[in-house]
C-alpha cells in the first residue's frame, strides 16, 4: 500500500496552535474527514494528543474494538469496523464540544459487539430488540440496506417466514440494555487503551505522529479488537 499522506500540515499546525483554547468546528470537521478516508485510528488518536484532548478520549479512539467472543467473530464486515472508528471520533468531537467525557459507546460498537452472537443462539427478546433498533440505525445511517427496503425491520421481515409486520422499535424501549452493553464496550476500550500505554506520553506525540505516517497498512484501525462476552 502507499504511505500515508494523509495529515495536511494546516490541520497539525491548527492542532497544536489550540492547545489552550476550542478547536475551531471546521478542524473537527476535517478530523472526521479523515476518519471516513480509512485513517487508522492510532494515527487520529494521536491528532487528539497532540491537541491535548482529554486521555479518556484519546484513549476510546485508539482502543481496539470489542467484539462477542465465538467462532463468529470473521463474519463482521470491513465497512462495520471501520465505520465504528468513525462514529467513535463523532461521538469524541461532540463530547469536546459540549466540555463532556461521555459513558456510552456507540450504537455501531453495539451491533459490531452483537452481531457473532446471533450466530451462536436465538438471542433473548430483550437483546433482539436491541440488535433490531442498533442494526436499523446503524445501517440505515450508513446506506447498508437494499434498495428496496427503507429500515432494518423490514429487511429482517423479508427474510423470515413470520408473516405480519415487525413492530418498530424505539429507544425507549431498549436505553436500558443500550445503556448497560454500550458503557461495558466503553469502559472496555478505555482498559485496553491504557493498558497499551495511550495517553501516558504526551510529550511524545509529534515524534509518535512521524512514525505513524510512515507505516504502510490502513488494516490496523480495524483489525485491532478484542473479544468478550458482555451478556
């Protein structure tokens, strides 16, 4: 693969000139960019420390992904993956913004944790109903369903014998699972991060930022993952 090329020098130098102030919202912008190009996640992360982001934000975009562990864990998609490391750096962006450290990973960590569980056995009501709503927000912000379906509950209704409509669901109804599963992912990713050495280096980050731009693989802000079972 080429080198990566990816960091304007005009980002850095913004980045480092608003050490003690708000990145402006078209900086953040131009991260988020970055993040749907494919940028791997170690290399935005360390963009954050040399912004001098909170560690627990650098620290939840340079963890690895959290996923069920079973024989299943192959079949999550590349674009899944990815997408999480995008939808991370939104959520950071957000919480910046708002001066907040959050507790809730994302919806598309929830169903990239869930989906080799639906392999194994049914799942409970409860946590199919989860899997319903994270599944029909996440492929429905990303475009993933067929043409020919507007959300997930009707794709998942095209393909079984059920007859009848799947009734909607709504946030409401599963938050309190959402909550439980999204904030274990959370405090997980934070776990391995630390334990990796993010965030304990600060000085460090011009010099770990040259390295970076200099590997070869895009793979890495994907493939880096860890499996448990969280329910």
């Amino acid at each position: 693969m080429e080198q990566l090329n990816l960091i304007p020098a005009e980002v850095v130098t913004e980045l480092k000139n608003h050490k003690n102030a708000k990145l402006p919202d078209n900086t953040l912008k131009m991260l988020q960019i970055l993040s749907s190009l494919d940028t791997p996640k170690e290399l935005l992360a360390t963009l954050l420390e040399i912004a001098e982001f909170s560690i627990h934000h650098i620290r939840y975009l340079a963890g690895p992904l959290v996923i069920y562990g079973n024989a299943w864990s192959d079949t999550i998609p590349q674009w899944l993956k990815f997408a999480c490391i995008q939808d991370r750096l939104e959520l950071i962006c957000n919480e910046y913004q708002k001066n907040q450290v959050g507790d809730y990973a994302t919806p598309t960590e929830v169903l990239t944790y869930m989906m080799p569980a639906t392999y194994d056995a049914p799942l409970h009501r409860d946590y199919a109903n989860l899997y319903l709503w994270v599944g029909n927000e996440v492929l429905t912000k990303y475009n993933k369903l067929p043409k020919d379906c507007q959300s997930f509950y009707e794709f998942i209704d095209g393909n079984t014998s059920n007859s009848g409509s799947k009734s909607i669901i709504h946030f409401q109804q599963v938050k309190n699972d959402f909550h439980d599963i999204s904030q274990s992912i959370r405090r997980s990713i934070i776990k391995h991060a630390a334990q990796q050495g993010w965030g304990k280096h600060r000085v460090n980050a011009k010099s770990k930022l040259d390295e970076l731009e200099n590997t070869h693989s895009v793979e890495t802000s994907a493939n880096s993952s860890v499996q448990m079972n969280l329910f």
